[in-house]
C-alpha cells in the first residue's frame, strides 16, 4: 500500500504466500488469499491496526477469486456448495 502522506510503501501482510488483495468499498479493510500449505484461505486486514483476521480455510488448492458487495457487508468467493459461491457477512 503507498502511504500518500510519506511517499512510501507500507507492507499490510507478513507473509510471502498472500495472493489477490481486494479492498473493501469502505476502504478500511482488505481480504488476500494466504497460500497454507497445500491449500488456500481467505484473510482480512484492518487497514489502521493492520490485524488479521482468518475467515475461511481449506479452500482447495487453487486461489480463489474474492469479490466485495458494493456496501463492504458480505465477501463473495467460490465454493463447492450447489450454487458454486460462498458468502460471508
């Protein structure tokens, strides 16, 4: 992330293995996918306090894809449920 007021980039994650970060609407949050071994898990992050917080795990072994709703309430990725997507609020 570029912190606009220092000119310079901030890390928001710890680990090598985080994939994908899509920023929340809001902008005070992201979701990554964090590579765990042989699978994949969907992490948030505050943007001020830089805590992470795991939401889903075992997703399988290939990235999956992360959408926000417009109003930054519920998280959309895929899954192997019937209808393909997962949801979490």
């Amino acid at each position: 992330m570029l912190d606009v007021s220092q000119g310079t980039y901030v890390e928001l994650t710890a680990s090598e293995s985080d994939r994908l970060p899509t920023w929340a609407g809001d902008g005070r949050s992201v979701v990554f996918v964090r590579r765990e071994q042989s699978n994949y898990a969907i992490y948030s992050i505050d943007i001020v306090t830089k805590k992470e917080r795991l939401l889903v795990s075992t997703l399988g072994p290939f990235p999956p894809a992360i959408a926000w709703s417009l109003d930054s309430t519920t998280i959309a990725y895929p899954s192997s449920s019937d209808t393909g997507l997962d949801l979490l609020q």
